[in-house]
C-alpha cells in the first residue's frame, strides 16, 4: 500500500467527501460538484496517479478549514491551541507571499446545518498581521498530496501530529470547532478576535438590505464589455475556442494551457470571470477562481475600485475601501517598473523600501513554523524550519573571502564547487571555480593559435547563471584569447565576445560559405549562389554607461581592419559595395570570373563592410521609416543572398550578388529599446541577431597586445589569396558542419518540412497560430546560428573547417543567449503593460470628464423635463386618468416639449423629491401632497440569483 493511498484512505476513513481537481491547478472537474457524489479511494488513488488533484468538500464532509494565508495567521492558531492539519504548497515556496500559512481541518458541531453556514468570511486581518479565511457552506478545499502552478517544487502535505500525520501512535480525530465561532456569548482566545462568532449566518434582513444597495452598481459592471474592462492589455489574448457555456476562453501569455480563462456574458454562470490558469491567478494575486469584471479590471490595471470604475464611466461614492497589505515582494516588483523605464533613481529607492521592510519583518525561526519539502512531514508543535529549506541559504555578507578591487567588492568562494556559490548581492562580483570542459568534448586538434591560461569566471548578479557556461574559455584556443583579452580591457567575456564575431566574419572573404542545408555540395567547382553566408549581425544590451561603447571600442582595437559604415538607408549601404550588374563590363572579363568586375559607385569599394552604432535607436529608426525596405534586404544578406534594386536609371542600381559581399551588423542597445526590433519576430529580423549583455568589469590578469593574437586562416589552398577582393561571383570555398551538428540539423530539416505554413511557429492547434515569442525569437534560425557561430571559433583557432568542440562551444554561446532573450521579451512585454496602462489612466481620465460632463447636462435636461412633466401630470389627473410612464412619454414627444428620453430621469428626479411615487408596478405613478407620504406605494427590492462560491 503506498504512500499516496494510505493517505488518500485515511481522508476518507475521516469521513472526508474527496473530489477530483484538475492537474496542477485548483479547479474540480465535475460540473456540479456541491451535490456530487464523493470519489472512491481506488478513484482518488488513480486520479493522482494520473497527476491530478483532490479535494474535500467541505458542506458535504460537515467539515470547516481555517485558512491560514501567511505565517503570522499560523502563529495565531497555534497560539490559541488548534493543531495544523495540513502544510499547503505556497507555504512552502520561500518566494510566496503566502509562505507559512496552513489549514486546520474542523467538525462542524452538531445540530448546526453545515450547508447552511455563510461561506464568504475570507480575507480577515488579524491582529499580529496575519490573514485568514474562514471557509465553509459551499466550499472546497485542496487536499495533499495535490500540487499547483504557483509553486510546483511543493505539494500540499500532513502536518506532523494531526488528524492526518499517519506515523502518529494513535490516529486523531478531526476535532469539533468551537462554540465561540458560532457564538458570541463564548470566550475566544487572544488573537483571534476577528472570529468571534465569525459563522453566525446573516439575518435575512441585512442580506435584503445588502442586497437592495449592490444590485444596481452589477447591473451597471455588467452592462460594460468586456473589452473595455481588458482596455486590450497583452497578456490576455483571446481565442477563437468557446466555453461550454457559449462564453469566449482567454489564454493568459506564459500559462502552460490554452484555456486561462472563461469570461461570461450573460450566459447561465453570469457576467463574471472563471480563472482556470493557476500561472494566471499567481501573477494577478488572485485568491479565488471566480472573480466580477469590476474586480479583475482592478488586478489586471491595479488603482483603486473606484479608479477602475470610473476608467468606464462608472462612479462610486466615497465609501472606503480597504486597506492592502505591502509586502517587500510590492516594492520590489515598483523597483522593476522604475528600472525598465530608466528611472534608476525611483528604483533604488524603492529596493531600500524593501530591504528596510524585510529587516523589520520577523524570521521564521522567530515565529517558529516549520516548511515542507516533498516526502516530508513537519511538524505544528515543533515550529522549527527544515535545513532542506531555501530559507537557510546562506548569506554572501557572511561567507566566502572578500577583496576589493578599487570599490567593488570580489567575493571568492574556494572551498565550493560552482554550483554552490551563491548569487552575487547588487553590489558585488563573485569569483567561480574554473567550469571543466565536459568529458565528452574532444580537444580541439591542430589549431594553429596558441593556448593561453584562463583565470576563474568573474561574474555579478545577472550573470550568474551563465558562468556555468564559461568552460568554453577553456576549450579552444581561439576563445582563451577572447577571455584573456576581456580581462584585460576590463569588460565582460560574453560581451566582448559578442563583439568580435562581427569582425571575425567580416576577415573571411565573401566566397567562403555553409554548405547547403542538404549538405550536398555541388559537383561543378565553379561561382554557384548555393550554400549559406557566415554572415553575423550582434546586439549588445547593457543600460546607459555600463560598458556596451568600452567592449565595441576593445573589439575595434583587437581587430581594427574593418570597414565600417553607419546606419543609414539600406540602398546606402548596399552602394558601398562593388555592383553585381554586368552592364558595364566587357564580354571577356565576363567570362573569367577571376576577374573582378568592379563598379563605378562611391569614390572606395569594399567587399567586406560592417555596420556599427552603440545606439539601436539610430538603427531602428532607419527600419520604421515608411516605405523603407532596409528590413527585409538585411535579412537577406544575412543569409548572403542576391540584393538590391532594378532601377531604371542605371546610376541609382544598387544591385549585389550572392555571396560577393560580406555584411556584418553589431550594435549596443539599452534594454528598454528592443521592443520595437522583437515586433519583428515574425519577419525573421531579431533572429538574426546575437543578443549578449556587455559591461564593465574588473581589469585582471597580464596586459593583452593590442591587436588579437591569433593565427590567420588561409582559405584558398592553405596560402594567402592573390586573387583582387573585389569582383563579381567566385568558386565558393565550402564550410562543412562538423559531425557532431549533424543530428541537430537533421531534426532542423524535419521540423521544416512538417511545419504548418500558416501559423508563426510551425504548428498545428490554435495556439500556435499566434505563437510564443521567446521561441519564435530564440529558436528560428538557431541551428544556422550556431553553425555560423562554430565556423568562425574555428577561425579563431587558425582552422578553416570547425570541430565538435567548436560546434558544443556554439552551443553554450547561444544557449546564453536564449537566456538573454527570455530576460527581454518579459521585460518588453512588462513595458508594454506599462504603457497599456498608461494609455488607460488617460483614457479614463478622458472618460471620467466626459462621464461629469454628460451627467452635468442629463441633470440640467432632467430638471427641464421634469417640470414638463409636472404639467403633462396634471393635465392627466384633471382628466381623472391614471398617469402611466408610457404616457406621460408620448404626451412630450406630441406636445412639442422635446424628446422622452429623459422622461425617465425627471421621475426619478420628482421622486427623491417626494413629489411623485410609483403606486403598484413600476410604471404607474400618482402625485404626492405636500409633505405627505405615497400611500399606496411599494418598493419591489430585486434579489440576484444565488451563486455558490467556490475556492481552497
């Protein structure tokens, strides 16, 4: 009998009504399921074998769970004598809000209907910081050893000494909650205050009188679409799928499912919201799975309830809205949105509001609670952290020797494998252990340059996860050079190194190229277009005067023999090579392709020409101007396609064959300008390109020699070239892939030709027709990427023809890379919401004043209404009619007093006035004496349909 079933046959020997939930997330499967019948022990076993979820019902299992939702609510139970009965997921994720918290499981008492008990008692603060929920009537709760989205390192587990701890001597029983839940007459602990008599029902009459005040504020939430409740913010992206209820599905970005989320309109469930997304539900703090359109246009935007409403034109009076906590994790995500948009000033201050938060926040072992990793038990009476808790990683300050280096502080960890240095403070680099070269990795053989030693990684915060990566400094030649050279000029490796592969390239003559794709090389030796460029493009991103200029002016100096050009017009750099027509060039020389046909645009011709700036804004504007076709003739020449123009007028042709030119492309960018080059993702444009970080680091190690120190290839028979570098087309010098690429390019080709045409990333269902774009970014192109990125480490190394160790080296340049791409797709995506909501603050400014001004002048015409049908009253009631909003109506439109569309508004007005009240149904009405009351008169008070809440 294994662990699981145990536990899953203890709950139910409790008497514990089990439900099926929905894998990884908190959502049951059965519609229905207050009234469902309660799952079989083999059912429940099989369910979580199959990696789904359980629950209890709680009604049906005369059970109620307090809620513990952070550490200092568990602190207070076990202060007032309650034993824990379950340790929850996110208790146990140290990078939850909701860390610490708990369930405690209780009966409910005899002669108490649990049905009958109010299920809305959530969220209660109580006096030591804590928050609690109280659940019960038509709730659940998640059961162990179910699992979550939100912190899918943990499970919902038994907490030692409870009625589910199944190690205990003798089993306990879940015990009866006590009276003063129920009673305020009874004493309660200290503490729990907030719970006195928390589960009396509410009279009927405070539920009508509730009832009467919010019905008209949701008929006017639920009268506003949906779409201007989204105010079209990205992450929530509709698709073409309908719920069962005829309702669209949203699927939230970065959600493993296409279905996040269900927004009703109208159907049988209502006009709210049901989140299915546990990834959904975590990033927008949301407690609960159904949520009104009011409440998650709040979570979605942030601001106030109020804020939210009157962005749609809805305005709320000043009632008082509750407070928020705030959290370290608050100011923290604050400082984020600062840093995106540059105001590094806002963010520090904010990193220092929640460094001195945390400070006065008490530790765990001050509180005393105990955390749960998978397979474990904790236990309630024994509050004491486990030592396999993230929590006790120990503190950089504390450990490790330190040394400074002008003022930054280095911190070494000599004693630690790589893998157990911690991640550096803000403020500090941390020296790493060398990385081995992995065993599988042959030595690079018969490199002509020389290998240099390789001091220990270097690397601050950001970097760290990369300095795994960094044995590829180690393994050739050619790129211990390029460390070597980094510490020296005092700046990072991966940036310098993405700085040099530019000009590497842009040594290698144009002829030189990747076999085709089919890796067949074509039998006739002559000119061919076949086969792909080595051609490179870079980005190096950093903020403002971190070091992005510093490694580009370090890669000028080690290999200062490059043409370089500005961003400009895509025809302007197209003209500074020879033209690839032969208008203008004899028969003869045309038939000898060794001679070069050289045109006669610009005063100095290259073959080789890189463009380079340190800024991308300079570069982007180029690619946005209207009409421009930069865009699309460098995407071509990355690949060493034919480009250019057929213009008429001969001297305007810019036209340039295949694989007669070399193009290379490196330009410095700050992170919060690259969102307008990943828009492009769908043309294939940020595909092109290496995305590496660059900045300053500290200056180690011997002096370099100015120029790189490395071996020159010689690509044509083993000797220099005498051959002129300008020309028309050349016999092609072939690059083939090493052996080791072979399997990558092989699924590359399978992928390619069973891609779907007409979706952004080659797939099949209806999520891949928009596709996600770290992916799309990332991986498109990636094989040619690192087949180019191969070819020119071997050039490093003296070599015409890569290795499997430059191909594996490649592959940890743009597997860092990856990584980089990932970091700023999410930060544009978060600008992008930014500024969403920026547009929606001011769109709602716009609306709120639009709103005041249409109330002012409905008021105005009402008044002016009103008094038209004061005199349209009279008139009736002298004819001895009853008066009708019907025809009251009819007599102002015939009458010549104007339009009946504020009739309406008069009568309500001349009713708060006491002037008029309806008698009997809603469009009957009589006129009041003066001071006198409406006899007669009825108030009908509208009650909604009851909802069942739901949650755990």
């Amino acid at each position: 009998m294994n662990a699981n079933r145990k536990l899953i046959a203890r709950m139910a020997e409790l008497g514990c009504h089990l439900m099926p939930l929905a894998p990884q997330i908190k959502h049951p499967i059965m519609e229905g399921w207050p009234l469902a019948l309660a799952t079989t022990v083999d059912d429940a076993i099989a369910h979580v074998d199959a990696k789904g979820n359980l629950g209890v019902n709680l009604a049906s299992s005369r059970l109620i769970v307090l809620d513990s939702e952070n550490l200092a609510a568990t602190q207070a139970v076990v202060d007032a004598g309650f034993t824990l009965t379950v340790i929850t997921a996110k208790s146990q994720d140290p990078t939850s809000h909701k860390r610490g918290g708990s369930h405690v499981w209780l009966r409910v008492p005899d002669g108490i209907e649990a049905r009958g008990l109010p299920s809305n008692r959530l969220q209660i603060p109580l006096a030591n910081g804590g928050m609690i929920d109280v659940l019960a009537g038509a709730r659940y709760v998640v059961a162990p050893p179910s699992r979550i989205d939100e912190a899918p390192n943990w499970m919902y587990a038994p907490c030692q000494g409870g009625p589910l701890d199944l190690f205990m001597p003798a089993l306990l029983d879940i015990p009866v909650a006590p009276s003063w839940l129920f009673d305020r007459s009874a004493a309660c602990p200290p503490g729990l205050e907030p719970l006195h008599g928390i589960l009396i029902p509410d009279p009927p009459r405070l539920k009508v009188e509730q009832d009467a005040r919010s019905i008209e504020l949701d008929n006017r939430v639920d009268s506003v679409p949906w779409d201007q409740w989204l105010a079209s913010d990205p992450r929530l992206i509709a698709l073409s799928q309908l719920d069962g209820c005829g309702c669209r599905i949203y699927h939230w970005i970065g959600a493993d499912n296409d279905k996040s989320a269900t927004l009703h309109d109208g159907c049988e469930q209502g006009y709210g919201a049901h989140i299915w997304s546990g990834t959904m539900q975590a990033a927008l703090n949301l407690d609960h799975d159904h949520i009104s359109r009011l409440n998650l246009a709040k979570a979605l935007h942030g601001g106030t309830i109020r804020e939210r409403a009157s962005a749609v034109g809805i305005e709320l009076g000043a009632e008082r809205e509750d407070l928020q906590t705030v959290r370290p994790s608050d100011y923290l995500r604050m400082a984020a949105d600062a840093s995106a948009t540059g105001d590094t000033r806002k963010a520090e201050m904010y990193r220092a509001a929640a460094r001195d938060l945390e400070s006065r926040l008490p530790t765990a072992q001050q509180r005393g609670i105990a955390y749960v990793v998978p397979g474990t038990v904790v236990g309630a009476n024994a509050l004491v952290p486990q030592t396999a808790s993230l929590a006790n990683e120990p503190d950089p300050e504390r450990a490790g020797v330190s040394r400074k280096a002008g003022k930054i502080t280095i911190r070494s960890f000599p004693d630690r494998e790589i893998g157990d240095v911690p991640v550096p403070a803000e403020d500090e680099f941390h020296e790493y252990p060398m990385p081995a070269v992995p065993e599988h990795i042959t030595p690079v053989q018969g490199a002509k340059t020389k290998m240099l030693p390789v001091l220990p990684p270097l690397a601050n915060r950001m970097d760290h996860d990369s300095v795994s990566r960094e044995w590829i400094f180690s393994a050739t030649p050619g790129l211990s050079h390029v460390a070597a050279a980094a510490d020296s000029h005092a700046v990072s490796r991966w940036g310098l190194l993405g700085a040099l592969l530019p000009r590497i390239a842009a040594l290698v003559p144009p002829t030189v190229r990747l076999t085709p794709a089919s890796r067949r090389i074509p039998s006739d030796p002559g000119p061919t277009t076949e086969g792909t460029s080595i051609n490179v493009y870079s980005v190096l991103v950093g903020p403002p005067g971190s070091g992005k200029t510093d490694t580009m002016s370090a890669a000028a100096a080690l290999i200062p023999d490059v043409r370089i050009v500005a961003p400009g017009t895509g025809e302007g750099v197209l003209k500074e090579f020879p033209r690839g027509d032969q208008d203008d060039v004899d028969a003869d020389a045309a038939e000898d392709y060794s001679q070069p046909a050289v045109g006669s645009v610009g005063e100095s011709l290259s073959d080789s020409v890189m463009m380079e700036s340190d800024e991308m804004d300079v570069f982007l504007g180029e690619l946005s101007r209207q009409g421009s076709r930069t865009s699309g003739w460098f995407r071509t020449m990355w690949m060493g396609g034919d480009v250019g123009n057929t213009a008429s007028d001969k001297d305007r042709r810019s036209a340039v064959k295949a694989h007669t030119y070399r193009f290379g492309i490196l330009l410095g960018a700050q992170p919060t300008t690259v969102a307008t080059l990943f828009d492009e993702s769908d043309k294939g444009t940020p595909q092109r390109f290496m995305w590496l970080t660059a900045h300053q680091t500290v200056q180690r190690g011997p002096e370099y020699p100015q120029r790189l120190a490395v071996a020159p290839v010689y690509w044509f028979g083993g000797r220099p070239s005498m051959i002129p570098t300008l020309g028309d087309a050349r016999p092609p010098v072939w690059i083939t892939p090493p052996a080791a690429a072979t399997e990558y390019m092989d699924a590359d080709r399978a992928r390619a030709a069973t891609a779907n045409p007409f979706s952004a990333n080659g797939g099949y269902s209806d999520g891949d027709l928009v596709g996600d774009k770290v992916e799309a970014i990332a991986d498109r192109h990636s094989v040619l990427q690192q087949l180019k990125i191969s070819a020119l480490l071997a050039a490093l190394d003296g070599l015409a023809q890569p290795q499997d160790v430059h191909w594996f080296c490649a592959g940890e340049v743009m597997a860092v890379r990856r990584r980089n791409i990932e970091a700023l797709v999410a930060l544009a995506e978060r600008l992008s919401i930014m500024e969403t909501r920026k547009r929606g603050q001011s769109l709602g400014l716009m609306q709120s004043h639009a709103k005041a001004a249409s109330e002012q002048e409905t008021h105005e015409r009402s008044k002016e209404t009103s008094a038209q049908v004061l005199w349209e009253f009279n008139e009736i009631m002298r004819e001895g009619r009853v008066v009708t909003r019907s025809e009251l109506c009819q007599r102002i439109e015939k009458n010549g007093w104007g339009t009946a569309a504020f009739v309406p508004d008069a009568l309500a007005l001349l009713m708060s006035e006491g002037i008029v009240a309806q008698t009997g149904d809603a469009n009957t009405y009589t006129l009041l004496s003066a001071g006198g009351d409406a006899e007669g008169a009825t108030v009908s008070v509208l009650h909604p349909p009851t909802i069942a809440s739901v949650g755990g």
